[in-house]
C-alpha cells in the first residue's frame, strides 16, 4: 500500500478521510463502552469489534504510520481528536442528557428591605411649640372665664333664698294675726312689703318700692295712704294708685295659705295694674 505522502490529489484526501473515519469509530465505540459503565449488554460486543476488517488492517498499515514524517502524523491526529466531541450525542444513551442540560439560572439577589426610619419619627412625639403653647393658654383661660360666667349667670337668675330673707318666704302665722282692714298697715323690713288687708277681706303684701322710680314710699296716717318722698307718686291703703308720674298700682308679693299659716313668697312678685285702669283715679 503506497504512503500518505506517497498520494497526490483526490487520492491522498480520500485517504485522509478513511483513516479519519476508522479514528472516529474507535472513539465512539470506546466512549459508548466508557458511558455504559457496568451494563452487561454495552460490555459484551466491545471485544467481537476486533473481528472487523478495520482492527486486521492495522498491522499493514503500521508501516505507513511509522514511515510518516512526524508532520503527517500530527496532521492526521490533529483532525481525528476534534471530531470525537460531537459523536457523543450521536452514539451516547440516556446518561448523556445531564450533561447537555442547561445551568439553572442565578436566583435574583433579595430587594433589600425598606427602610423604618418613618415609623420611627411617627411613633415619637411631637414637641409642641412656643405658638401652639399660647394658643392652648389663651383657649382654656377664656373656657375657663366663660364657664365661670355662665355659673354666675345662673345663680343670678335663679337664686336660691331661704326663709326669712328677702326672695324667700316668710311665715307670718295664723289668718288672725293679720292687721284689720280698716287697721294701718304693718310694715315688714326684712320682707320689704307692707302687710294690709283690703276692704274685701283679703291679705295682701304691698311691695315697698315704688313703681315710677325705685324710691321707698312711706305711710301717711294723717292722709290715709301711700305717698312717695322722691316724685309725689301717691297710693290707697289697698295699693291702688291715685296720682302722680308712677305708671301702675303697686305691685304685691304672693300669698298662701300653708298648715293654717300666711305665707308671703317674695320671690315671686305679682304687678300693679296700670295706672289708667285704677279704680281709686275714677274717685280722683
């Protein structure tokens, strides 16, 4: 068999080729046998593979390798070595499949946790201003004088008086302790009424000031009536006006009957009729 450097042409690259091809069979049936480890049924047909024309033909064909320059035969090596990469898929079994599996793709690094600053600043509390300080001032002083007035303002209104002075009552005994009618009246200082009794027969209190201008009327015995010091106001025994700047009658305090004794309640004050409407101007 004529030499590899011996050819030329097509000749030589068919040669190439065939010896290509012979290397690239042994690697894969030695990579099947490798693959197949301790499998009985990849074991058994490796040593029948010498029995092909392929394993008798090298011996002839040692004297072409070794009569090769070195160049050659790194040459031929060189192209067999790099073939034997994609021939394991092709003769490879199923134990080849994790080795073309593709690498998990990296777990994406964590989002980094928010921040707490602003709950820290929410939960501590707020220092209240000099401003905010005057305003709470000024706001519960003036709560604190309106309430006050509104506590003087009804104690005004409604007092609360006990027997015996004046808005109070006063108890003046039994119905015979009353003066007569035809009897002056009896003044009461504490109450500030004058007790009568009309010439019907009823008691009655007459309120000591008058009614033109506030002043205190007094009784005139030789004249048989009331007659105020200030203006010339002037009133009957029984309260009824006569004449004078006072516009209505004097007015009267209520009276009742409690257990058999007078009760005179100063606080609650009953108005002379006016002026134009007393029967003792008709007399006039």
């Amino acid at each position: 068999m004529a030499k590899i450097s011996e050819l030329s042409g097509e000749a030589r690259e068919k040669r190439i080729a065939e010896l290509k091809a012979k290397m690239q069979a042994q690697a894969k049936k030695a990579m099947a046998a490798h693959e197949a480890g301790e499998s009985p049924a990849a074991a058994a047909p490796a040593p029948a593979k010498p029995k092909t024309p392929a394993p008798a033909a090298a011996p002839a064909e040692a004297p072409v390798a070794v009569a090769a320059p070195a160049a050659t035969a790194e040459a031929e090596a060189a192209p067999a070595a790099r073939p034997a990469r994609p021939a394991a898929p092709a003769g490879g079994n199923g134990a080849a499949a994790p080795k073309a599996a593709p690498k998990p793709a990296p777990k994406p690094a964590p989002k980094p946790a928010p921040r707490e600053e602003p709950a820290e600043v929410a939960a501590s509390p707020q220092e209240m201003t000099r401003r905010e300080f005057i305003t709470y001032a000024w706001g519960a002083t003036l709560g604190l004088l309106a309430l006050e007035g509104g506590v003087v303002s009804f104690m005004f209104m409604y007092p609360r008086f006990r027997a015996g002075e004046f808005g109070g009552k006063f108890f003046l005994g039994p119905e015979s302790s009353l003066p007569a009618p035809d009897a002056p009246p009896q003044p009461n200082t504490a109450g500030k009424f004058w007790m009568v009794t009309t010439q019907e027969g009823d008691p009655k209190a007459l309120y000591m000031v008058c009614t033109h201008l506030g002043c205190l009327y007094k009784w005139e015995a030789s004249n048989g009536r009331f007659e105020c010091p200030c203006h010339g106001s002037k009133f009957t025994h029984d309260g009824f006006y006569i004449e004078g700047p006072a516009p209505r009658s004097l007015d009267s305090f209520e009276i009742t009957i409690e257990n058999g004794e007078v009760v005179v309640d100063t606080g609650s004050k009953i108005l002379g009729a006016p002026s134009a409407e007393s029967p003792a101007r008709a007399a006039v």
